[in-house]
C-alpha cells in the first residue's frame, strides 16, 4: 500500500470527537453497500461514528444520478460530519496467460498379473495427463482518502492494488482490515 500523509493537517484519533461520511464509488450497488457496511463497522470498533453514502443519498449508480458537488457537500456537513472517506477504483487491468499442462507417470511395479487385478492395476499407474489452460488475472487499483469536511482538504491518500479478489464479502472485510491497519500506523485511529 501507497500512502501519502499531509504535512500540514495532524490527525486527531479521539473516539467520538468525529463523525464520518463514507462514499464508496462504485456503480457495482452490492459492492458500495458491502464495503460500506464493512468500513462504517470498523469504524464504530473505533469510536468512530459514521453516515454512509447509501443511507444518506440511496443508489448512486451512474454519473448523472451523482449531486452536485457543493450540494453534496452542504448535505454532509448538515449531518454533522468533520470527514470524508471515499473509495474508488481508479483502474482495472486483466491479463489472460497460458499454464501449461504436465504429465505425471507412476511407478512401474513388474510382477505378474498386474493386469488382472485392481490392485495390481493400481500399483502399475499409468501416466496421467492434466491439459493446459488460459487463466486471466484481474487487478483493481484502489484509492481510499479522507478529506477534513470544513476545508475540503486531504489528510491522507491510501493506494493499494487488489489481483483476483474472492467474492465481495471475503474482498471487503480484508481491504477494511487492511485500511484500518494504516489508518491506525499513520495515527487516524486508536
């Protein structure tokens, strides 16, 4: 994980002291939820109070259907919120290779009849073969920030790559631990 902290604002990790407005952006639903869901838990863990995007604004699924900038704005500060935190996937790339198949042969166990017998076949095995295939990697590029809602500035920037993530739910709960991870080396969280 890429990490950029910034010089000029210190965090401030006292438990109930802030309240924070989580934006996943991403026109997947069942991922913005997921993922929010798991980010504001992590964040109650901390002390750490939190309105989520979709409680606030429901689905955001495309471009047009997203406020305006300054009316989302005002709506997350007449929550309440001092933060910001927002996910997104910046970049995506899929890259298909070959895995070549293998021969694997057994011992051979003269002895005769080894034909004639289950076990006798069994202790003879015969080559077996596993054909080659193409697999295709994917790998997402994930940029996480937290903005000060006041000031709109950035007080820090996490980029991490994610290659073949499990299902969303298993996706989730590691990249929120690992966000929580860093949030907390760089002085975020307690």
């Amino acid at each position: 994980m890429a990490t950029w902290v910034s010089p000029k604002e210190k965090p401030n990790p006292q438990p109930g002291k802030h309240k924070i407005f989580i934006f996943v952006m991403t026109q997947n639903y069942e991922a913005q939820v997921t993922l929010e869901n798991d980010l504001a838990t992590a964040a109650a863990d901390k002390g750490i109070l939190t309105v989520k995007s979709n409680d606030a604004f429901g689905p955001i699924l495309t471009v047009d259907k997203l406020p305006k900038t300054e009316v989302l704005l005002k709506a997350i500060r007449n929550l309440g919120c001092d933060g910001i935190f927002t996910v997104a996937v910046v970049d995506q790339t899929e890259k298909t290779h070959y895995v070549e198949g293998s021969y694997s042969a057994g011992a051979f166990v003269p002895y005769a009849g080894y034909g004639y017998t289950y076990s006798g076949y069994y202790a003879y095995t015969p080559t077996f073969y596993s054909p080659g295939y193409y697999t295709t990697d994917k790998t997402y590029f994930i940029e996480s920030n937290l903005f000060n809602a006041d000031t709109e500035q950035m007080l820090i920037s996490m980029q991490s790559k994610v290659v073949n993530p499990p299902d969303i739910v298993k996706a989730s709960k590691q990249y929120t631990k690992m966000l929580v991870t860093e949030l907390q080396a760089r002085g975020f969280m307690k």
